[in-house]
C-alpha cells in the first residue's frame, strides 16, 4: 500500500512538471507555424516579382486567412525587368518550349491567426494589400495580429520586401 502512494506521489510531481511545458510548446508551435506561413507567403511573392519582371500583389483576405496573388497595376517610375537568361534565349531560338515553376494563385495561412485590421489597413478600394516589385522594393501598410494569446505587428521591409514580424509587449 505505502509503494502505491509513494508511486501515485511520484507520477503525480511528473504531471506537475511535465504538463505546463507541453502546453508552452504546443503554444511556441502554433505561433512559429503561424509566422511560418506569413513568412513564406511574403518571401515567395518577393521572389516571384523579381524573377518575372512584373509588379505583383498579395490581398489579405483576414475572415479567410488567405493571401491572394494578383498581378498589380501599381509600377515604379522607371520599369525594371530582369536580365535575358542566355540558356532560355538559346532554347527558344532551338523551338524548345522554356519550363516554368508555377505559382500559386493564392496562399493558405495559419488558421490561428486572428488578423486585427484597422481603418488605416485598407487602401481606397477597401483592400489590405502589400505591392512587390520587380527591383526589390515592396509597400503596404502595417497590420496588428495575435497568435495564442501573443501579439504581433506585420509588414513589409520597403527596400529589400522582406517580412517584418515583430512581437508587441503590452
């Protein structure tokens, strides 16, 4: 009988310290998948904007969690395009049809994000759009989100287009 308590005592001080430390990790991966999705989503938008030549959009669709890719009308001053890939030039001129690496028209995010857009989120057509363009630069606006009780701030970097995911502390 003494054994049975002392083993009950024994899983019982386990439990106690094993339970909070798996909930703070289910937590941490929730929101490092969340930011993940955010990140990749931006990232590749950037990526493909450059490597086209084109100017192209991501629309946040906050009730969906959904980044749509639209190509933009929006464009710099002076057009950019990227430089002639002389393999590319030489299997067209051969009648090779160039392969391409499809895009996707759209990007599923973190179903645990609860976007918190703002008036000042929207553009004039009451959009949430970020713009990229093919040297590199990127604009939209700032919006507020929270993940698992954590509260965060996206944007993008206006130079280099890069995701800006900072954590704010109450």
């Amino acid at each position: 009988m003494i054994e049975l308590i002392v083993l009950l005592v024994v899983v019982g001080l386990v439990a106690t310290i094993a339970v909070p430390r798996i909930n703070r990790e289910s937590k941490r991966m929730t929101v490092e998948n969340a930011l993940t999705s955010i990140r990749g989503a931006v990232t590749e938008t950037g990526m493909r904007a450059r490597s086209t030549g084109k100017a192209l959009s991501l629309k946040l669709m906050p009730g969906d969690n959904q980044f749509l890719v639209e190509e933009s009308e929006q464009n710099l001053a002076m057009t950019w395009v990227p430089p002639a890939n002389s393999a590319l030039s030489k299997a067209e001129d051969d009648g090779v049809e160039p392969f391409y690496i499809s895009a996707k028209p759209s990007y599923d995010l973190s179903t645990s994000i609860d976007w918190q857009p703002e008036d000042d989120n929207y553009d004039d057509e009451d959009n949430i759009k970020y713009y990229f363009y093919p040297d590199g630069q990127a604009s939209g606006r700032p919006i507020r989100f929270d993940v698992a009780g954590r509260h965060f701030q996206f944007d993008v970097d206006r130079v280099t287009g890069a995701p800006l995911i900072m954590e704010i502390t109450d």
